[in-house]
C-alpha cells in the first residue's frame, strides 16, 4: 500500500473508527497516527467524543446529539488541523464536510 498521508487518514477516520474498511487500511492508518502528531489529535479528539456520545446513548446518536458533535468536531478540527493544513479542507466525516 502506498504512504498514507495526513488526506487518506482523515478521510478515512470515520470508517476507521466505526470499525470498518480492511485490515490493511487500518494498519495503514494506525501506522500513520503512530508517527504524525496533527492526525493523532484529530483522532484522539473524534475518538473521545464518539466515546462520550455512545456512552451515553448506547444505541442510536439522536441528530440533536450528532449536530453538536459535528460543530463540535467542526471547531476542534479547524483550530488543531485545517488552519495550517488547507489541503484537508476536503475531507468528510461520515459524508459531512469537516
Ligand atoms: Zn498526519
């Protein structure tokens, strides 16, 4: 597999943290996050909030829930990443615009 960089994580952070895509994706991913301290921000920061969400509605994220996460994720990710990344302005969160 190609290098993933700082692009391929974040596009693929959403699968990655609901678990999905290929072993070697994830390894790929891992990989990269273990090395590159702006995408383990970002994932440590994604990760805890999910955690925090699904924590305290097991099942379904109601869509008041998932709005203030996305500002939420919105924010944190403009101020810790984008603002000296613009070439990641293109990526997604579950379809979502970061
Ligand atoms: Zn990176």
């Amino acid at each position: 597999m190609k290098t993933t960089d700082c692009k391929d994580v974040l596009a693929n952070l959403s699968c990655y943290i609901d678990g999905e895509g290929s072993d070697e994706l994830r390894q790929a991913l891992e990989e990269h996050i273990s090395r590159c301290r702006r995408c383990r921000v970002v994932f440590d920061t994604t990760g805890k909030m999910l955690k925090i969400v699904t924590d305290a509605e097991p099942f379904e994220v109601p869509l008041s829930v998932s709005a203030r996460l996305y500002a939420r994720l919105e924010k944190i990710l403009s101020e810790v990443c984008f603002q000296d990344l613009p070439e990641l302005r293109g990526a997604s969160y579950k379809g979502k615009p970061l």
